[in-house]
C-alpha cells in the first residue's frame, strides 16, 4: 500500500505530460546543488542536535557537569536541540522525498526509523514518568538509575540513528542485491519493489522504438546485445 503511494509520490506531482522524470522527486533528486545542500544541512543541524543530547545525557548519566543542576543546563540547551531536532526533520523529509521508494524499501533507512521511534517513545517515558521527580535529584552529581536508564537509552538509539543514516547511501543489503526469502528481502518488504521494477522493465522493452516503431524486445539489432540496456532496472534480485 505504501509503496504504490510512495510511487506515485515519486512520479506525479509536478510531472509534465505524464513524463514521471519531470516530477519534483526526479528534478530533486537529479539536482546539481539542491540535494547536496539539503544533506549538508541535515548533517550540520544532526551535529547541533546531538551534540546538545549528548551533553544532557552525560549529565542525566552523572558523568559530566556534575555540579550544575540538570534543569539549569536542559533550559539553557533544550532551544538548540529543539533548533536542531526541527531542522534535521524537515531536511529529512526532503531528502526522503527525492527517493522515496528507494527509501522506503532499504534495510538501512527502515533500522534508522525504527531506533527513531524507540527514541521518541524514551522521550516520552522520561518526561512523562522520570521527570516527574525532578525536584528530588536535580541537584545530585548522580541522578537515580531510572534517569540513567532513560539517558543510556537516549544515547543509544541517537548513535544507532546516525548509524544507519549513514549506512543508508550503501548499496550493499539493497533489494537487488539480496537473495529472495532472506531475512533483509522480507524486512525491506523487497517483494513489491522486484514486482514494480519487473513489470517497469517489461514495459521499457515492449515501447516501440522512436526510429522503426518496433518493439526493441522482439527485434534487437544486429550489431548489438541482447541484455537490457543500462538504464532499465534490473529484472531479477542479483545474489
Ligand atoms: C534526529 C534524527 C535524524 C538523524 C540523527 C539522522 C541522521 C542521518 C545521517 C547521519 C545521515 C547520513 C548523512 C551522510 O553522511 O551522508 C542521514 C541521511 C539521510 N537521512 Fe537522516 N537523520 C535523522 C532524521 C531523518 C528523518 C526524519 C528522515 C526522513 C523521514 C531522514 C532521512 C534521511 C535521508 C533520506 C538521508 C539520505 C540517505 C542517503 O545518503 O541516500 N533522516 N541522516
């Protein structure tokens, strides 16, 4: 389901003529300066953002700034992780937006998001649980072990996502190159990705060509080889 909308997403909007590498993901993803700056940006506004996590984590762990109350420092720091946090999404999302199905269907992309939402959901524990007793340790150089618990968390699942983030631009475990009923091809839901890319193969073979209005996969010259040409998706998971 979400891939058929992430495919549409990919090819429609701003599509002229139906030609789907007109469409604002294409033109995205093929920009000379756009995607580039973009990345840059969420890799600068990611250093802002965990940058000021890891000094509130090494305090909630005890390890650092031991004798400056923790609300003293969350107040003066939690605008810039807020800065940070909200740049690195909505650079994210674009990023996402230039290759969605892509995305959507990589091992690495789907790791990354699910060490995303463990860390929302830490989030979440410790404001709604452990921050309640904030009056009671704010001041000890060694918070209680639920506070650590929350910060070791919180730690944990931001390095995985920047892990992961950076393993996203890496072929290997991509649908083609894993062996179908392995456990990355059932994770990435690479199924529905080998199925769109085989039937957009077979159309790209059955188009009649511009010159002789034959179809190229009936009649391949003479002089040339019989394998799909470059740019054609690959028609079967390569182990
Ligand atoms: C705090 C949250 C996030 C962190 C720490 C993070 C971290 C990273 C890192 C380290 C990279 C690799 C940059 C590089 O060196 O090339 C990356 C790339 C990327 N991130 Fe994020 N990210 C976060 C949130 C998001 C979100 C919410 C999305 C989209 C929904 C997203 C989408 C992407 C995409 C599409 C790439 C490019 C992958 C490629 O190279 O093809 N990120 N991110």
């Amino acid at each position: 389901m979400f891939h058929d909308l992430l495919q549409w997403l990919q090819d429609v909007p701003g599509a002229t003529d139906g030609d789907p590498s007109t469409s604002w993901s294409q033109q995205l993803a093929g920009s000379l300066h756009l995607w580039a700056l973009t990345e840059g940006t969420h890799v600068l506004s990611l250093m802002l953002f965990a940058g000021t996590i890891l000094m509130v984590d090494l305090r909630m762990l005890g390890l650092a700034f031991r004798n400056v109350p923790y609300s003293t420092l969350n107040n003066k720091i939690l605008p810039l992780t807020i800065a940070g946090f909200v740049l690195v999404m909505l650079t994210g999302l674009v990023l996402f937006f230039s290759n969605p199905v892509h995305y959507y269907h990589s091992v690495w992309f789907r790791a990354k998001m699910i060490f995303l939402v463990l860390a929302a959901a830490n989030i979440f524990w410790f404001h709604f649980r452990v921050h309640r007793t904030v009056a009671e340790w704010d001041d000890r150089p060694s918070p209680p072990a639920a506070v650590k618990l929350a910060a070791g968390v919180s730690l944990a699942s931001w390095i995985f996502v920047i892990i992961f983030g950076r393993l996203t631009a890496f072929v290997f475990f991509e649908c083609e190159n894993m062996p179908p009923g392995s456990l990355g091809y059932a994770f990435a839901e690479c199924e529905s990705e080998m199925r769109a890319a085989n039937e957009a193969a077979e159309e790209y073979s059955e188009e009649p060509t511009e010159e002789t209005g034959e179809e190229t996969v009936d009649e391949p010259a003479a002089d040339e080889s019989t394998e799909a040409p470059a740019e054609a998706p690959a028609t079967e998971p390569q182990e």
